[in-house]
C-alpha cells in the first residue's frame, strides 16, 4: 500500500470485460512523509470511483489490486482504495 | 516483515467497503536503534498502535481476508505487532534498546 497523488487519467474505449465502467488514472507515488514525489507515475484502475485529478490516494498493488473490484478478478497491477483527506 | 515507526494518519472519507472502521497509517522503515532510515509504507493497523509507536509490519496476499473476515480485502501491509524491547548484535557488542 502507498500513497500516491493522482495527476492525470487514462482514456481507453476498448477494454477487457473485467474492467469495463472502470476508470484508470496516472497516479504518481510520493513520500507520505514529505509528501515529495518517488519513483516513476504508475497507471492505477478506479473500481470504486473515488478519485479525482489532483487527488491524493492510497495505492494497493499487485495480487491485491485485484481484490479492489468486485469481481474478486481483474487484469490490474494497482488499485485506488482510499481517498485521502488528510494525514494527522 | 520489517521495523517502522508510525509517523502520521491517514484521514479518509470515501474508502473501499473493505476499509471501513479501520485504520491507516503512514510508517518510515527504521534500523534497530530506532533511526529512521528512509522508506516509507502505508500500513493498516491491527494492534491499536499510536502515532510515534515502533512497530514489526508485514502482510502477504490473502493474509487480510483472512483475518478481517472479508470476502474481498485490498490490503496488503498491516501492523501486527508494537515493539517493547530490541535486542541485536553490533558487531561484537551486544545492544538492548528499551522502548517502553
């Protein structure tokens, strides 16, 4: 799981089954600590439209980004799960 | 599985269904002194620890579904246990860090 700020969105009509009405996002990974970028953007799916451009996000990747959708099955590598308020 | 220190909440409204009631925290991987070293993880918490807290994180997939109960759980990295004491070997020196 990683914090991430989502800073553009993906566009494809043609997709697979699985993740048809789910929106996909550029999502940047940075530092929860001081919030500075790390690493290169990364592309992220949205089954629960949560985010937004500009929106800070927490990531899950890999075997649990799957389970982000309802189907339990999706061909992703990272899921949106959280939309992140605020860190205390 | 790995040392961290809880640095900060993570405060959320809209959440997957998976990640309702529970909590998130921000944790910076530390080195057996207690030093920060730099990387830093989201980890859900399960052992009700504070911010500032020394704590072991770890998680692997399916781990989470199995003990929240869920059916589908996104969640890999959980806190599960808060550290008291550490014990390790620097060099030939043998060092004890007391942490509550």
């Amino acid at each position: 799981m990683k914090l991430a700020k989502v800073i553009g969105v993906v566009w494809a009509t043609q997709k697979v089954p699985e993740i048809k009405g789910c929106r996909l996002f550029v999502v940047q990974p940075v530092n929860g600590v001081d919030m500075k970028p790390k690493n290169k953007p990364i592309v992220a799916a949205d089954p629960h439209s949560l985010a937004a451009t500009g929106d800070y996000v927490v990531v899950v990747t890999n075997t649990d980004a799957t389970q982000a959708f309802d189907s339990g099955f999706a061909p992703v590598n990272a899921s949106i799960v959280e939309l992140v308020d605020d860190l205390d | 599985m790995f040392l961290a220190r809880v640095k900060r909440k993570v405060v959320a409204s809209a959440k997957h269904p998976a990640y309702n009631g529970k909590r998130v925290f921000v944790v910076q991987t530390v080195n057996p002194e207690g030093k920060e070293k730099g990387e830093e993880w989201l980890a859900m918490d399960y052992v009700s620890a504070g911010i500032g807290d020394i704590v072991v994180c770890g998680g692997a997939p399916g781990v989470a579904k199995d003990i929240f109960k869920l059916d589908l759980a996104p969640i890999r990295t959980l806190i599960i246990a808060i550290v008291e004491r550490i014990d390790y070997k620097d060099g030939n020196r043998y060092c004890t860090v007391q942490l509550r």
